[in-house]
C-alpha cells in the first residue's frame, strides 16, 4: 500500500463523497487527522466533521489549498469554476488537485489553473460510503505516475479503482459513476412488486436487498459471466423463463443500453459546459 503519512490533504466540498473519502484515508491509515485540512459550506457541517473524524476544518476554501499537498475538489460540476478562482493565486506545480466533479476535463481545470497543476479526473460511485466503491481515473498533462499511484491509494481504501484515459470517462460516468442508481430503481420496483403480491414492506425489503446483493457476490465470486447464470437458474418452462422472456419482449436489455447511452450524452454536455 502507497502511504501518504508525509503528504497534507486538503478536501473542498464535504459532502457524501468527500466524508467517504476522508473516512477511507483516515480508517486505512493513509495519514493521521492532523495532516488534513477540510472545507464545507455551512459551519455545522464542520462542526460535525470535526466532532465525529477529529479533523481540522475551514470555511475558507483558499486556506485548504495553501495547507494541503493533495486537494480533493469534492464539489459540484457547476461549482468548479468559481472554485478554482478562488485558490487559483495560491496554486503551485507542487499541488496535486483530485477532481470528483463529474464531466469536468482535466485540460479545463490546467487552463483554470494558470499554472502547470498536476490534475487527475475521477469518477467514484456511491458505494464507496461503504468502503464498496468502484472508481475510474486519468490523468492531466501535468500528472505523473507519482501522483497516479497517491490517487490510487486513496480510491482504493473505499473500493476498486482503475486508471483510465480522458475519453474514456464519459462512458464510466454512465456505467459505474450513474450505475448504482439503476440497481436502486431496480430494487424500487422488485420491492414493489412483492407488496403487490401480498408480502409485506419488511420481509418485501429484505428478500430483495439480500437477493440483489447474492446475485452481485456470486457473479463476483465465481469468476462466471452473468449469461451464464442466468442460463443456469432459467429452467425451460420455469418461472425465471416466464419472467426472461417478458422482460426481453418488452425491450429490457435495450432500454438498460439506451438510459446509459443517455447518461454518457449528459456528461458529454457538462464537458462543453452544458447547463
């Protein structure tokens, strides 16, 4: 494991995210609360942070950037550019900026800079709140395979990460970075389904989230490709072929393929700086 016990790191935007990454950092051992600097909108959430993680917390998101090392830009796409103004005077070669920012190239957040700042572009997923997470990332002009492994590590104390290049960040937005919505929309509807069938809320609950999560280990675990189980649980004449069948006369497959296809279009249009 890459340590990072002589690096400061600094988080701007300390939402969902941003709180599963410094609890990956600090519960993996990647360095002590004492090398971290944190930054919120709301003096609560500080308060919060630093009751609860014991971590040292601003308002002030150009205090954090002349602290850390790393900066972790945990914010919103729409955000990035006013925040980057802000720091910009305090940025340095020396910096390594982490985006999470979902559409934002590497090369808009350089030209923001105004200085050679190594960037590297990520693309984490919910899951990583827990320590579950699937995260893909690139890297900037600037960024060297130093800074490649320092990002790596942190990403994967909350889950798997993987490096990839610009172009190829859109369609992970769409597949891993949206995807847990749709096993969520999924669970949505199977849960439903149960209570419609006479079961009720609870055991509805808990059969679904425990079937979602079987399915998810044993494709996982067993190293087989999901064709190939779902051929192995489809007995002719069964229930599961009854349900196969009406899914894919219905276009279930293609209309999975096509909201992600969606979903890579969205991110394409915050790349041009769509609204």
């Amino acid at each position: 494991m890459v340590m990072l016990t002589h690096q400061r790191l600094g988080i701007i935007g300390a939402g969902n995210m941003g709180e599963a990454l410094l609890r990956g950092v600090l519960h993996g051992g990647l360095m002590g609360a004492d090398r971290i600097l944190v930054s919120a909108k709301t003096p609560e959430r500080l308060a919060d942070l630093n009751q609860r993680l014991k971590v040292r917390t601003t308002q002030s998101n150009l205090t954090v950037a002349e602290f850390a090392d790393i900066v972790i830009l945990g914010i919103k796409p729409q955000t990035m550019n006013d925040i980057l103004t802000e720091i910009r005077p305090v940025l340095t070669q020396n910096h390594l900026l982490v985006s999470i920012a979902a559409g934002i190239t590497t090369q808009h957040i350089e030209q923001m800079c105004g200085v050679d700042v190594p960037v590297i572009r990520v693309m984490p997923n919910t899951p990583a709140l827990v320590g579950e997470g699937a995260s893909a990332y690139c890297r900037g002009r600037f960024a060297t395979a130093e800074h490649a492994l320092a990002t790596h590590a942190i990403l994967d104390v909350v889950g798997i990460a993987v490096e990839t290049t610009e172009d190829r960040m859109n369609p992970v937005t769409a597949v891993s970075g949206t995807g847990p919505a749709y096993i969520f929309y999924t669970l949505e509807a199977m849960i439903q389904a149960a209570q419609d069938l006479g079961l009720d809320p609870d055991m509805a609950r808990l059969l679904v989230k425990q079937t979602v999560l079987g399915a998810a280990r044993l494709v996982m675990d067993s190293g087989e490709e999901p064709d190939v189980l779902r051929a192995r649980v489809t007995s002719k004449g069964g229930t599961t072929q009854a349900a196969i069948e009406y899914l894919e006369s219905h276009g279930y497959k293609k209309l999975v393929q096509d909201a992600i296809l969606a979903a890579c279009r969205r991110a394409d249009a915050l790349n041009r700086g769509g609204s």
